[in-house]
C-alpha cells in the first residue's frame, strides 16, 4: 500500500515537535522525534503532550492512507495515554499497530519507547472515520 511520501518533513503542528515518519502502512505506523529543550516541560521531561501527539498523528496517518482515497477523512475520536517511563533525551520512537479496522473508526495501539527499547508511554488510539469537510 502506498503511503506518503516519507522523504517530505511533518507539516503543521507535527513539524513544530519534528515529526519524522520512517513507515507507513495500513497496520503499522513507525516514527521518530528527536529531544530537544522545545519538546521538554519545566523539570527536563519530554512533555506527556508530545507523546500524546505522536500517537495520534502516526494512528491518524495509518488510517488515512486508506480513507483518503475514498473521500474520507480520518481524526481523532479517542486519545488514552499512559505514562511509564519519562524520556529526556536521545530520540523518542513511536509504534502504531491496528487492531480494528470499521467503516467510521479505525482503533490502534501505540507504543512510545526511548532509544533502550523500553516502553515509556502506551496509548488506545480510536480514529473516527468521516466524509472530508468541505
């Protein structure tokens, strides 16, 4: 399946974190972001908020690959993040993997680890599915 074209940098918000996407498919979304003090909050965490971020954009993107082309758009209905682990520094790697895939919502699991491999925040993403506004 095609998806985006992954040589073109994040746009909007995604660009303002350095969203970089590494794999795009129907079932599985991988991507990156590199720590930097923008990204952090006042006591040198990443920000739960950019993990957040990542999640929904890399579950969003997952699906849109598919409804797009059909005239659909694909947004955010349900974002659960829990924290584990705080990342605050080296690259923050995030994992899409789709577990359902329905006419108007698509669900994901996302992982967010750090450069060890470990699990620092675990999201249930729900995508709703919708005709793109006009």
């Amino acid at each position: 399946m095609d998806g985006p074209d992954l040589t073109l940098p994040a746009g909007g918000f995604d660009a303002l974190y350095g969203l970089e996407l590494l794999e795009v498919t129907d079932e599985l979304v991988r991507a990156r972001v590199a720590v930097q003090d923008k990204v952090k909050q006042q006591f040198g965490l990443v920000h739960g908020g950019v993990l957040a971020s990542i999640a929904e954009t890399i579950a969003s993107v997952g699906t849109a690959v598919v409804v797009i082309p059909e005239g659909m758009a694909a947004m955010g209905q349900s974002n659960n993040t829990s924290f584990m682990r705080p990342i605050t520094e080296g690259t923050i790697h995030g994992r899409a993997i789709r577990r359902h895939r329905g006419r108007t919502t698509w669900i994901w699991d996302v992982e967010i680890s750090d450069d060890d491999g470990r699990l620092c925040a675990l999201t249930r993403m729900t995508i709703a599915v919708r005709p793109i506004p006009s």
